[in-house]
C-alpha cells in the first residue's frame, strides 16, 4: 500500500513552461517535504511545510491539509530545473512501521528541453 | 561549510564481504538517517537514530548494522546477510526527527 503517491512518474516541459507535480498522502501528517534529487544522485531539501504556502525564487510549494494533498509549483521552467523531484512525508503516527521517520513517493523525473 | 559528507561515492565489494559506508556531519543535528534506494522505488528508511548511543531499526533493516557513538557519526555497515545489498545508500541529518533534513550525496554501492 502506497503512503504516498506523486503524479506525474514522468514530465517533459519546454523551456518557460509552468510546472506542476503533485503529491497525495494516506493518513495524517506532521510535515510535509519537497526534495529534488540530480542526476548524480545526491538530494537537496527545497521545501518543508506543514500548512499553507511556502515560495522560494521560481519554486512555489503549497498543501491542502485536509484534502491530504501538495503541489510544487515551478514558474518559468529552465534545463536546469531537470531534476527527480520527491514529496516526503513525516507521519505523526504511521501505523504497523517506524515513527519518526519519512515516507518517501517514488519521485517525478522533470526534463526541461531548451 | 556545514553540510552532511558520504564517503566513498561509489564502491565496490564482493559478494560475502561486510561494507561499511560512512556518514559525517557538522551541523549539531541529534537525528540521523539511512535510506536505501533501489531504481523505481522511493526511498526506504534502514535505521535512524534519535540521539548519540541511540539507534532504531527502519523499515528494512535485516542485513545491516549501524553505531552512534558520536554525534557527528553514522556509519553503516552492509553485511553478507543482506541479500541484495546493490543499491545507492543516503545518509541524512536532522535537527530532531520530523523536521527538516538535511542529505549527503549518496555512495552507490556494487556489489559483484
């Protein structure tokens, strides 16, 4: 059972595009993050939020809580942008597995084309 | 700088060996993690610690070892029992469980 499920798998986007990737969790959450992992593989935190709307230059991170749902937003995509983007959730309490710990979707890999 | 280092990036061992991957940070976080990543999955947690001398076992433990003996250091130790030990390992750090974390750069491990 998935705990937590992105959409989409995949994205392709022209340069400029705005961008879209959403994020859906099962049960209650402390927080909510957003993680974007480069080819190489290491991971950058971009975003932590438990509420409302956070915005970070081009990146703009939002939740709805009680519709158990986020979307990271990016305006103006560049190549650059190209990326895994991960949602990660810390559960208040996650039944039968480890607490205090995060639950990590399978990622959305973003290709911006020049 | 302040940040999390994972050493060596990529490393190889037999089949049979025991590994051990090293993780380090200076930013005075308490918690430390290990994750695994296996190509189309999402992360999976191995162990974590809440605190020094303290470790807890993740999701998928069997196979692994981890210390705690300071607060800077988590290593992790692949042993022969684990059965498909081919994978990028992730090391992170956090203020406390549950708030922000912080990675390092992964070791891809081989095993052959």
């Amino acid at each position: 059972k998935n705990e937590v499920e992105q959409s989409p798998q995949n994205l392709t986007a022209q340069e400029g595009e705005f961008i879209t990737i959403n994020c859906s969790y099962s049960v209650g959450i402390s927080a909510l993050h957003w993680l974007q992992q480069h080819p190489g593989g290491g991971i950058v935190s971009l975003f932590m939020l438990s509420s409302g709307k956070k915005k970070h230059g081009r990146l703009i991170a939002t939740i709805n809580i009680q519709e158990k749902h986020s979307s990271l937003h990016i305006t103006a995509s560049h190549p650059r942008d190209s990326a895994v983007y991960i949602c990660a959730v810390g559960f208040s309490t996650r039944p039968g597995g480890s607490q205090g710990n995060l639950i990590f979707g399978k990622g959305t890999k973003l290709s911006v084309k020049p | 700088d302040g940040g999390i280092t994972q050493s060596p990036k990529y490393l190889f061992r037999k089949e049979g060996q025991n590994v051990t991957l090293s993780c380090e940070q200076n930013l005075n976080h308490d918690a430390m993690y290990w994750y695994r990543q296996d190509p189309g999955q999402g992360l999976r947690l191995i162990y974590y610690s809440q605190i020094v001398n303290d470790f807890q076992k993740g999701d998928i433990a069997e196979g692994y070892s981890v210390s705690r003996e300071k607060k800077e250091s988590f290593p992790l130790t692949v042993t022969s029992a684990q059965k498909n030990p081919t994978a990028f390992y992730l090391c992170a750090s956090s203020i406390r469980v549950n708030t922000e974390a912080f990675f390092g750069q992964g070791t891809r491990l081989t095993v052959v």
